[in-house]
C-alpha cells in the first residue's frame, strides 16, 4: 500500500519573519499534500461534477493557479481567507509564491492563507494584531520575553514533534516564534488555525468529486497536517508559560496578566478546536461517498494513523496529535490553559 502525506518538518513553503531591520515574513510549515493525478477518466469526472461551478465562475480542479483563480475560490468559499489573501495582496504580498510548481489550484489555499495572516498579525510598535474573524481583530501588546530555545532542553522528547526544529530548536534567524517568545507562538498558533478553517470551508467544494481519491487524498492529507499543528503549537506555547513560571517568574506573570494575549489565545483554541470536530466529522462522510462510488475506504486504518483509499493510505498522523492533547491535559499544562481561558481566578 502507498503511504501519503504532508511531511512538515522538512519542507519549508513559506518566507522567513524578521524583527524590523529586515523583512518580516513567517515561515510556514504546510507542505504539498503527497497525491497523485490519476488523470484520463477521473479528471473528466471531476470537470463534468463542475459545471454548475463554470457557469458562476468559480475555477475547477486544474484550472490555473492565478490570482484570479485563487481569489474566485476563497470569494465563494471561505471569506475569512479571503479577507486575509486580500489584505496581503494589497500589501504587495507575492503570495503566489507558495504554491509548488505543478500544485492543484486549491491544494496550496491553507498555505496561502496561513502565511498571508502573518502579513496582517505583523503590525509593528511592540505589539501583533489577532485576526479573530468576519473581519474582526485584536491587538495583542508585547511583554517582556526570553528566547524560545532557551527552553529546548526541557522539552520531553516524545514532544519534539515536526514543526519543534522550525519554531524552537533551530530557527532561523529573527524568527518571531523565537525571539518573541509566547508572543511569537501565538502568532504561529493562530495562522495554523486559519489554515484549517481554509481546509473545511472548502470542504463542499472538494465534495464535487466524490469518486475521485485524488482530491479526497488532499482534503485528508491538508486536514490532517492542520490539526497536527493544533496540537504541537499550543503545547509549545504552554510549555513556554511553563518554563517561564519555573524560569523567569517576571516574564510569567506580565504574560499572563497581559489581558488581550489572554483573550486572543481564547479566541484561537476555540475556533482551531471547532474547526477541528469539522473535519474530523467530514471523514465517515467521505468515506461513506466514496464507498458510494465504488471504492474501497477505511477512514481507521492502523489504529486510526491512515486513512486508506482503494491501495493508498493517506497519513493522519493520529498517535502524534494524541501524544500532544495527553501531555497538555496533564499539570501544570491544565491550569496554564485554564488560567489564559478564564476558567480559574488564579494569577
């Protein structure tokens, strides 16, 4: 059986995000969904399912990857991110440099839309804006940090997931995710969460090619790697609050009585976590379709680590994602979370 899917920790799509004195971009970690063309009779298949899609101007499958194009899918099917694409576009943002060569038209949107919300966070003056949705935002004032490496020792090795080289052990220079601490990771969680909510807005329009496992297989591996992310960065920004109390008492407290970092990462858990249940509610749907038409599907194979489709397992990467929601349910991870949530009164 072939294996599939995003390998995160090693392929590098997006632009580097310095402090002032260079230019500030962000590195993002979403990577071409590991799916194969089937072509002939399955890509006829998917232009005929979209023909009610031609006729009001949305792109298809393999239409080209344009401004244009991408913009005409965002506009129909997820707004927020085109809200974001829209406000990098007229940022100047070359965002059409995030697609990889030879990439399908939607496959690459997560990734457009994860780094042009770096674009929008990154404001300047000691302080980053949180997009929160339907247009609406936070800002999010600095407090006094430590660099995030500085806690890579203590970070258990069965946490050191795909993205920990990216954002804590290894990054590049100026790397916000680094030298401004949870502030950084904060920043990094939400444009995460942004890209799944791209992944299960466009979730009807993946649905116009039900006996296609091409597309599914993207949808999949996409969703997946997404949610992956959900889990390693908010552990990595937990894990820094953690060192923090233990490290630099001062740091901890400013960050946690820093009322608009407390509500923006609220903001993110809450709707990452919703968009999450989506997708994960999307797949015995799809398994269900395409056992409809004809394939053979199982949404938990091996335990739940591959989503098999006919003789290709597209990876979920599930022990990862539950290796990190084990570690943070327990304490001090817990009342970290609680305390930033609202839940306790506790400083």
């Amino acid at each position: 059986m072939k294996r599939k899917g995003k390998d995160d920790g090693k392929k590098d799509r997006g632009k580097s995000r310095f402090l002032p004195g260079g230019l500030v971009c962000l590195l993002g970690l979403a990577c071409a969904a590991a799916v194969f063309h089937s072509g002939g009779d399955k890509a006829e298949s998917g232009t005929q399912k979209l023909s009610e899609h031609e006729a009001s101007g949305v792109p298809e499958l393999f239409d080209e990857v344009s401004r244009d194009n991408v913009m005409a899918l965002l506009n129909a099917y997820d707004k927020d991110g085109a809200y974001l694409v829209g406000y990098g576009t007229n940022e100047g943002d070359d965002w059409l440099a995030y697609y990889i060569q030879g990439e399908w038209l939607v496959n690459g949107l997560d990734t457009v839309v994860h780094e042009e919300c770096h674009t929008f966070t990154n404001i300047g003056g000691r302080k980053e804006r949180i997009y929160e949705g339907s247009e609406k935002s936070i800002e999010v004032p600095y407090t006094e940090v430590f660099e995030s490496k500085e806690m890579v020792d203590s970070v258990p090795e069965q946490c050191r997931g795909r993205r920990f080289a990216t954002y804590v052990s290894e990054p590049k220079d100026g790397h916000l995710s680094n030298v401004e601490g949870a502030y950084g990771l904060l920043n990094e969680f939400n444009a995460y969460s942004w890209g799944m909510s791209n992944v299960t807005a466009m979730y009807p329009y993946f649905d116009r090619f039900t006996d296609d496992l091409d597309t599914w297989g993207s949808f999949i591996s996409n969703g997946a790697s997404n949610r992956l992310a959900y889990a390693e960065m908010k552990y990595y920004l937990l894990h820094y609050l953690r060192y923090a109390e233990e490290n630099h008492p001062d740091v901890y407290r400013q960050i946690m009585e820093n009322r608009e970092f407390c509500l923006a990462y609220k903001d993110i858990d809450s709707r990452y976590a919703a968009s999450i249940a989506e997708f994960e509610d999307d797949l015995p749907e799809i398994e269900g379709k395409l056992k409809q038409a004809g394939h053979e599907a199982d949404r938990a194979s091996n335990n739940g680590e591959y989503f098999n489709i006919d003789s290709n397992g597209f990876g979920l990467m599930t022990s990862e994602y539950n290796t990190f929601l084990e570690e943070m349910a327990k304490e001090p991870y817990a009342s970290i979370h609680r305390k930033l949530t609202g839940e306790t009164d506790e400083n």
